[in-house]
C-alpha cells in the first residue's frame, strides 16, 4: 500500500517552496524526483530484474506491483509527467 502513495510524496522534497507556486504548479526542485518516480520504465525494470534474480520476496513485487498501478492511474486520470517548470506536460 506504502508504494501506492510513495510516487506523489515527492512533493515533500520542496515542501517549504510550495506557498508560492501557482496552481497546479509543483516547486521546480520537486520535478526531476516526482518525474522519475512517475516514469514507468523504472518499476518495470525492476520487475523484472526481479523476475530475472534468484530472488524471492512478495512483499517487492507487490510493492513494485503498487507502484506501478499509481503510475497508470495517474495516467488514466489524465497526470503526466511536468516540465521543468513544475507545470503538467500537455
């Protein structure tokens, strides 16, 4: 569940700088950790390394599992990645 919600914590690296954004807008020292935790070539990647590595332990791959369902969700809710201004790519 922690990896549901993990993506968008991001937020929380500028927190302080976030009264003077405008609407929508994410603090620009925000985006490149919100964008590469949105990008979802990284859970994919560890997925299957997870898959490829003598390694066997639920709790990552549901973790993985949950990560990847934010991104979609996000997606299908119409979030994106940002641009290096904080504002939500068109």
């Amino acid at each position: 569940m922690a990896f549901l919600v993990l993506p968008d914590l991001t937020f929380l690296v500028a927190l302080d700088e976030a009264p003077r954004m405008a609407k929508g807008q994410l603090p620009p020292r925000a985006v490149p950790y919100y964008n590469a935790m949105h990008r979802a070539l990284v859970p994919l990647t560890l997925a299957a390394a997870y898959t490829a590595l003598p390694l066997h332990w639920p709790p990552a791959f549901a973790a993985l599992c949950g990560w990847l369902a934010h991104i979609s969700y996000d997606r299908v809710f119409g979030y994106g990645l940002r641009t290096k201004e904080g504002f939500q790519r068109g």
